[in-house]
C-alpha cells in the first residue's frame, strides 16, 4: 500500500484506537484533521465512488451536529450534489475514520475490514 490517507479528529475516540492499530501494524500513512482540513466536495464524490459504499454512509449519523441539523429527515429529499456540498461544509459531519487507500476508502474502524485491506 502506497498512499494512505487517514483523516481523524483527535479527540475522537474511535479515531485514536484506529491510529494505534495503524502504528502498531506499521502502516504509512499521511494524517489529515478532518475538521481543520475537511474534504471538498471534489474528494468525497471521489472517494465514494472508491469505496463502493453509498453516500448516505459517509455521513456521521452519531453525531451531535448530525442530530441537530434533523439531517435524518432532510437527506432524503436532497439531492446527490446538495448532500456532497454539506458533507464538505463541516468535517464534523463526515463518519470518521476515513481511511483512503491506492483503491479503496473505509469509513469507521472495523479491525476485520482494516486487516483484510491491509
């Protein structure tokens, strides 16, 4: 694995047990606050398409700020490029973890997932 692209918020528990096992397995990888530096619109299309995965599982449903944008009710009427355009808004909104790879991207940290790429 070439280029890994490991987009975490600090203070994020999650984030911190997924950058311990990426050290502990030395993995390389460039880490990027996600809130700080959040994905464009341009990236997250990208890495969708990458992942395989809908857009709707790019969104931090767990979220405070998920929550209080009623962002459950508001998606679905949404279209694909209004969606992208608030993903890219705030990184707080994104589902962290991301972990983009060569030819793939992972959202969350499933130990299994992660192994099996890496």
């Amino acid at each position: 694995m070439t280029n890994v692209l490991f987009l975490e918020y600090p203070k994020c528990s999650t984030c911190q047990k997924a950058q311990k096992w990426l050290d502990r397995h030395h993995v390389l990888y460039q880490s990027r606050h996600i809130v700080e530096n959040n994905p464009s619109a341009v990236e997250l299309k990208d890495w969708i398409a990458r992942s395989g995965k809908p857009l709707k599982s790019f969104f931090n449903t767990s979220g405070l700020l998920y929550k209080s944008l009623g962002l459950k009710d508001r998606l679905p009427q949404m279209s694909e490029n209004e969606q992208l355009e608030l993903l890219s808004s705030n990184g707080m909104l994104v589902k962290r973890p991301l972990l983009v790879c060569d030819d793939t991207v992972l959202t969350g940290f499933k130990e299994a997932e992660w192994s099996k790429i890496l």
